[in-house]
C-alpha cells in the first residue's frame, strides 16, 4: 500500500471521543437536523490543518462536517445574541419590505 493511500485513510477515533469534543464545544445536537444548505468560505491556512487533524483523527468524516461542527457551536455558545440578531435581520426585511411597498404605491399614484 502506498504512503498516499495511507495518509488518505482516516484513523479511527476512540469511541466517545467525537462525542466528548462535540458537547465540549456545545454542540450537542450536531447532525440531528439534515445540512441541506451549502455554504463556501475561505480560511486560513492554520483553520485547514486544524480541519484536516479532526478528519484525520476520525472525530469528523469531512472537513465539510468539521466546519459545520465548529460553526454550530461557535453559534450555540451564543444562542441569545444570535437569536436577537436574527430577529433584528427579520425586523429589518419588514421595514425594507414596506418602504419598498410605499415607493412603488407612491409611483404608482403619480403614474395615475
């Protein structure tokens, strides 16, 4: 088997530990909703080769599963500014929606 073949293969991780990580980053409900959603991102080389350990440790199967993972929690930690800023987002999507309906009522009514 060649060395590349090697590296490709990740190791197996002691049971528990993915668990023991995961709800050390408050991340207990991770994989029990369908990540249906894609998202790219960029990073930094240093956020890869810490991706690439937890694959290759066996903690995650992806990096793709790492990052979300991590994201999660980064967002569970914080679930009450990310609630009050996802109401603020929701607010303002109301406030764009009616001054958008106003603009054309008021072009409309000139049109007339």
């Amino acid at each position: 088997m060649s060395k590349k073949k090697d590296e490709e293969t990740p190791t197996i991780a002691r049971p528990g530990l993915r668990e023991k990580l995961l709800s050390k980053l408050a991340a207990e409900s991770f994989g029990e909703e369908e990540r249906d959603v894609p998202v790219v991102a960029r990073m930094n080389k240093k956020v890869v080769h810490t991706l690439d350990s937890l694959v290759a440790l066996g903690i995650f199967k992806s990096r793709s599963e790492a990052a979300a993972a991590l994201v999660e929690a980064a967002i569970s930690s914080r679930e009450e500014l990310f609630t009050e800023i996802r109401e603020q987002a929701a607010s303002l999507n109301r406030t764009q929606d009616e001054a958008m309906k106003e603009a054309q009522d008021a072009v409309l009514e000139r049109l007339s």
